[in-house]
C-alpha cells in the first residue's frame, strides 16, 4: 500500500472475490496511489480467539487517479481486479472527503476504529442488522459483555431483554 496523496481525485476498483490484497499489491507495483482499508477482526475458532487484519469493505478499494493523464484503463487489466466502478465509460469518483475521513481515523497500526459498545448511551434507539432479528428496532438498555449490548425490543407485547454483538446493530434515525 502507497502511502495516499490527499490532493487527488479517489475511485473505486471492485476486486475479483478474496483477491483484495493482491490487487492492492499489483495496483501500486504499476505505480497507482491504493488503499483498501482493513479493520480489526476478532475471530473465534477451536476455543481460540485472535485477531486479524479484514478488508473493511471486502471486495472494494480505492484508487487515486488524475484522469487527464493517468492510464486508468489498464487498472481493469490487472490481476485480482474486476473492473474500475464507472458510469459507462466515465469512472464513478468518490465524493470529495470520504476516503480522507477515513485515513484520518486510522489508528497508528493504520487500522479503521469499528463501533465500540462505548459508542451507544443508554436510551439510544438502535436497528438490528443481522440474525433473526434483522430490522427489529430497539432502545439500548446498557452495555452487556465485551462488545455486546443489552437491547429491549418490543416483542409479543412486552419488552424483551436481548444481548447483540455491537457491529450487529446501527443507530436507528
């Protein structure tokens, strides 16, 4: 990974399925300004937990381009790519800010921060995004175990006391 340059214009390159680091690593061998921003990912398997660096948007990055003069074709070319995101023929561009915000919030590991169960107040409306639960709206009750959260949700006419992972829910508007 190149280190970004924050006056340039940001795309976004779909990679073909599991090939983001390679991609990432073919894009800046041909000389492009990449970064595919990773997260860490706890992972629990066999009584073990760890973690691990993860795509935070697996199967997506970016890349800074100057259209006029870059060589922007050949980026659909390169091993591990699918395809430049465009409008036709024209390159889909990021808005202006996104991808800076997040090399901002980068840790000094270069790791984006994810949601911690800190994040939520007690009270905070919250949807659920995934599971059997998926859409159910609730309010936080308060901070259960590591990364989970207590949630009441309205169910069979009674509030219900439930526990979800933090990045299993979102703040509700």
């Amino acid at each position: 990974m190149t280190t970004p340059n924050i006056a340039v214009q940001w795309f976004v390159v779909r990679t073909k399925p599991n090939f983001d680091a390679q991609a990432s690593q073919r894009l800046a061998a041909q000389g492009y300004q990449v970064y595919f921003p990773v997260y860490r990912k706890r992972r629990s398997h066999a009584r073990r937990v760890d973690v691990v660096a993860a795509p935070l948007f697996p199967g997506y990055g970016f890349v800074a381009l100057d259209l006029t003069c870059d060589r922007w074709r050949a980026i659909n070319g390169t091993a591990g790519v699918d395809r430049l995101l465009s409008n036709g023929d024209v390159p889909l561009r990021v808005a202006p800010g996104v991808v800076e915000r997040i090399l901002e919030s980068r840790d000094a590991g270069g790791f984006v921060p994810l949601l911690r169960a800190t994040d939520f107040a007690s009270g905070d409306a919250v949807r659920v995004m995934d599971g059997r639960f998926a859409t159910a709206v609730g309010l936080v009750e308060g901070l259960a175990a590591r990364d989970r959260i207590a949630i009441l949700l309205q169910l069979l006419g009674r509030d219900l006391r439930l526990e979800f992972d933090v990045h299993s829910v979102e703040k509700a508007a």
